[in-house]
C-alpha cells in the first residue's frame, strides 16, 4: 500500500511541476525532479532495508517507485516539440 501511495504522490508532484514550469524550462525542471525522486527513493531504500528488508527485495519495488513518476515526465517532456 505504501508503494502505491508513493508512487501517486510522486506522479503528482512531476505533473503539478510539468504543468507550473514554463516550455522552454521543463526539460532541467525534469532534471531536478529526477535527481530529488531518486534521492527520496534512496532513502526509502535505506528505510526498508534497515526494517529487515532484503536487497534483492527493495530493488524490484524501487525501481517502480521511481521509474514510474520519473518516466512519465520524461515522456511526457520528450513527446512535446519545444517552442523555445
């Protein structure tokens, strides 16, 4: 349950910043976002494995955890032709 809510608030947060972020700066705003998500991932990362949590475990979950919110912002930056 908690990846799933972990997961929708990251899927918020990249299209509440997709849609306040101006065109011609969405691509380095996914940047920032990509490394932020990918830091609170790490940290999720650590919390699970220090509650007893095998590696092998928390890799699968987090790489749903971040590869879902981080990719669809990429996609959906990449998709759209940049009007700089």
């Amino acid at each position: 349950m908690r990846l799933l809510i972990m997961i929708i608030i990251g899927v918020a947060l990249v299209l509440l910043l997709l849609l306040t972020c101006p065109k011609p700066r969405q691509h380095t705003a996914m940047w920032v976002f990509s490394l932020a998500w990918l830091g609170v991932c790490a940290w999720n990362l650590s919390v699970g494995l220090s509650h007893g949590y095998a590696l092998g475990e928390e890799l699968l979950v987090h790489a749903l955890l971040f590869g879902v919110p981080a990719g669809l912002g990429w996609w959906r930056v990449c998709r759209e032709p940049s009007s700089a």
